[in-house]
C-alpha cells in the first residue's frame, strides 16, 4: 500500500506540474492522512467490490443477481464470499483495517472493549471500561478488588430489544468474581442506563430527566426506605442503586439487574393488568407516595429539578410539538371509525391544549396533598415477580419523569393506561379505595404529622387531574397496546411505532389495531361525560 501511494504521488505531482497547476502541490504526508481518514470507504468496497473483480468468470454473474434476495441470490453470495481467492486476501485486509483503526465505525473513539467483552453488535461508551465496573464492585462490596475479590470477566449487551434516539442506551452487564478467601465464584448483574443521543434525545435532557432519575435513586429512595427500616417494616421501592466513583460526561444510573432476581415484566401487556396485579401496583405506589410526604413533612430537601421542571411553559410547549405528528396521524385515522367520528373535532381541541391544562393542574396547592410521582406509572415501567402461576411482588423502575404533585397524576397514568379494559371504568372507584387505604395505612405507619388526606378529597384531585387521561388515553395507549412485533418502548409514540413496520405487502401499518378501537369505544364517552372535551 505504502510503494502503490508513492508510485501514485510521484506520478500526481508531476502532472499537475506539467499542466500548470496553481494551488498548493499536497505532500505523500498529506496524501496518506487523507487515505486514513476514508478507510471506510475501502473497508465497504472490500465486502461490495472486491469479491465480484476475483470471481472467476460465470455467465448468471450480475448486479441484479447480487441483490436478489431469493434462494438464487444467496447462492450468489455464497459463492462470491467462500472464493478461496477472497478469503485469503480479506485475512490480510481486515487485520489491515482493524490495526488502522477503520472498525471504529461510530467514530467513538473505541473499535472494541480491551477488557469488556461484549456482544458485536454493541458499541460500548468509553466510560464503560473495566476501571468503571472495578469502581461499581468496590461500591457495592466494599474494600479494594484484587485483595478479597478478583473480576475474571466483564459482559456486557444490550439490555433491550429496540433501540431509537429517543430511549435511554441500556447495557445488561454480567461480572464474574472469584473470591479468593473461600474459593468461590459469584455474578454480578448490573443495568447500565445512560441518556439516549439524537435531536429528540434534547427534549429528554431539556427536562432534566436522567439527572432526576439519578437523584430519586441516589437520594430519595435509600431515605424513604429508611424511614419503613425506622419502624421495623423494611421495603424496597427500587433497584439499588451504585454511584459511580468518577465523575463521567452523562448522568449515568447503575442498579442490580432485577431480572436476575426473578423479576420480570407481565407476559401479554396487551390484555392489561388484572385486578391483582393492578391492586400489587397501587399498594407499591402508595408506600412510595407515602414515603416521600413524610419526608417533605419532615423537612427533607426535594431537589429544584423535582419541584419546577413539570411547571415550565416552554416544555409543556415542546411536549405538544413533539406529540402533534403521533396525534394527528390518529385522529385522522379515527375518522373512519363509525363510533369515533363524533369526537374527533372535540379531541382535537381538548389534544391542543393538553400540556397548557396540566400545568395549571400541576400547580401545588396548599390544600392539596402532594407527594413525588413515579411520573410514568405503567406497565413499561413495571416488573413482576411470581411463585408459579401467582403474582407475588413489583418493582417500579425508571424514574426519569419523577416530579412533585398530586398523587392523582400517577393514578390516572396507571388506571388508563395499563389496566384491563374490564376494570378500567367498571372498577375504579374500587381501585382509587383500595390505594387510599393503603396510603393511609402507610402514613399512620411513618408517623405523618399532618392531617391525613381524605378518601373524599382523593377523589376530587383525581376529578381535577382527570384532563392528564386525554393525553395517556390519546399517546401512550396507543403503543401500549400495539401488537408485539413492533416491540414499542414507553418512549416511542404510535407513528413511530407505525414508522418500524416493514409490512409485506407494501401497504403502511395501521396506527391501531381493534384492541385499542375496543378501549374507545368506552373511553370516548366517558371523556366527554366527564366534561374532558368540553371546549370552554
């Protein structure tokens, strides 16, 4: 490579002498700088080029051949690629290319973990090195690693199955420790969350949503849950949490893996949640609701991110631009629906101001009882732990939307988004009662110094905070309960769910399916009869 450049620089200086070149003569220096800098392209024209120049002479060989997907195109392919005289050049191309650096293909600075082993398809962080877990290890064990304990590998993969710019980067990360004292071998299973990239991502980080999550998991829960240690009643209201002992470029969150400890989220999220697991949540949602009101009554500090950021005119703007596309692909769609076709111009009033509403409801009020909100109480944000067939335990986990208010906002969330279509409205007078008990029965415990919210006045925040359903019944209802193929994430909106879906036959995927045309056929009338679409 190096005598071909030089041959060809020769040559190219002394022709553009002869022809009277103007310019700057560009020195071999500069000439080699500029072929590393586009290795890509020769590390793309050594799979596309390369094989179809040394493969022997064949009648059938063409381009249309080498695209055709069928059986008679990857025969094609495999005849190209198994060349004997393509697989021997490419053992001393791409050693050429990785040495050279070509395989950093994001250009994050890394080809390959040195010390973390990883799925191909991954590309992990820089941070994301063995000092970086080494740091988390010691955190959660205490003392220095290589005197007790010895990390003998580091895995990580990707901890989802999607993956967009509007979702956090999540790594499943396996450690495998020997301890040397007794001869043991132990794992450790982390989740490594860090704040996704992309234009969308900004919105995300505008809102302060992976600091938020990181100071609940930091601060917040390990307080709350001391406050149930207190008074002889342990609980858990998340993963635990490990701070990194360094300080990195992004908020980055690591907890336990929970899936390791059995946890799991629920088979079908389509059917919904059925009354015990619906009842599981509540009960999780009023000791963390709990919680956080004794602490605020007894002087504890919420940081400002927690307490201003939901109240932000510009964001609750930014959040109906980003929602606008999602929404009037629906409403357009609803339109051929018999049922539907009576609503649609008071849903798009109502969608309008959606945001603009939400924050005069959020407004604290000094006679309102306020508590920290999960922020996004469903069932993408749930996981579920069984004995056999039954339902035991849940854990809520992602609190990147966690804000201060009343505790209605997370009811209404729960209750419209995630439960079976049976209870939803039949059943939820029933539901807002039985987590009123259980958030009583949880401040009695925790000793709260104020009077005790009223079951009566739970009803009438949830009746005022009852707008926040048109926004979980119109954006996440919708990829809630999209069919599972398209595998859609809590921050992916229908139409970018209906963006993944590659159908057969060419024609585009509907934004719902009749599972959702079911729910509104009971939703919609009773938006309206709750006065949700009311234009004044």
């Amino acid at each position: 490579m190096d005598t071909l450049l030089h041959y060809y620089h020769q040559n190219l200086v002394r022709e553009l002498t002869f022809l009277g070149y103007g310019g700057e003569l560009p020195t071999l220096t500069e000439l080699h700088s500029d072929v590393i800098t586009h290795h890509m392209y020769g590390f793309i024209i050594s799979f596309s080029i390369l094989p179809v120049c040394l493969l022997e002479k064949t009648d059938d060989a063409s381009m249309d051949l080498m695209m055709d997907q069928g059986d008679a195109g990857i025969q094609f392919k495999l005849k190209l690629y198994n060349n004997p005289a393509f697989v021997k050049q490419m053992e001393q191309i791409m050693d050429y290319f990785y040495n050279m650096g070509a395989f950093d293909i994001l250009q994050l600075g890394t080809q390959t973990p040195l010390d973390v082993e990883c799925e191909g398809s991954v590309q992990l962080p820089l941070w994301l090195s063995k000092d970086f877990i080494t740091d988390i290890v010691a955190s959660k064990f205490g003392g220095t690693i290589g005197k007790n304990r010895i990390i003998r590998s580091i895995y990580a993969k990707a901890a989802t199955e999607k993956s967009n710019n509007t979702s956090p980067a999540l790594y499943a990360v396996k450690v495998n420790l020997l301890r040397q004292d007794i001869g043991t071998e132990e794992i450790l299973s982390l989740i490594v969350k860090a704040p996704p990239k992309g234009h969308l991502a900004a919105y995300e980080r505008n809102r302060d949503c992976y600091v938020r999550e990181q100071q609940v998991y930091e601060m917040l829960l390990p307080a709350f849950e001391q406050l149930y240690r207190d008074e002889g009643e342990p609980v858990a209201l998340g993963a635990r949490y490990y701070k990194p002992a360094v300080v990195l470029p992004v908020a980055v969150v690591v907890l336990e893996d929970l899936s390791a400890s059995g946890y799991r989220k629920v088979f079908n999220r389509q059917d919904g949640l059925d009354k015990k697991h619906t009842e599981l949540a509540l009960a999780q949602l009023a000791k963390f609701h709990a919680a956080s009101a004794v602490y605020r009554a007894n002087g504890g500090q919420l940081p400002k991110e927690l307490t201003e950021g939901c109240c932000v005119m510009e964001l609750a703007q930014a959040t109906d631009e980003r929602f606008s596309p999602a929404v009037t692909a629906l409403l357009n769609e609803m339109q051929d629906w018999d049922f539907a076709a009576d609503y649609i111009e008071e849903l798009k009033m109502a969608i309008g101001r959606v945001c603009n509403f939400l924050l005069d409801t959020s407004a604290i009020d000094a006679k309102t009882f306020t508590v920290l909100n999960h922020g996004k109480a469903s069932l993408n944000d749930m996981l579920f732990m069984y004995e056999g067939s039954e339902v035991k335990h849940v854990a809520f986990v992602d609190y990147q939307h966690a804000a201060w208010g009343s505790p209605a906002f997370d009811l209404v969330q729960l209750l419209f988004s995630s439960v079976h279509l049976d209870l939803k409205l039949s059943q939820q007078a029933y539901f807002l009662r039985f987590y009123h008990e259980r958030l009583v029965r949880n401040l009695r415990l925790l000793r709260y110094p104020k009077p005790l919210p009223t079951l009566q006045r739970l009803h009438i925040d949830f009746n005022e905070r009852l707008f926040a359903a048109v926004k979980t019944v119109l954006i996440d209802l919708p990829s809630l309960l999209a069919e599972p193929v398209l595998e859609v994430t809590s921050a992916t909106t229908a139409v970018e769910a209906k963006e993944q879906a590659d159908p057969q036959d060419g024609k585009p995927e509907p934004i719902c399916n009749n599972r959702y045309k079911e729910h509104m056929t009971q939703l919609l009338p009773y938006l309206r009869n709750r006065g949700l679409l009311n234009h004044e």
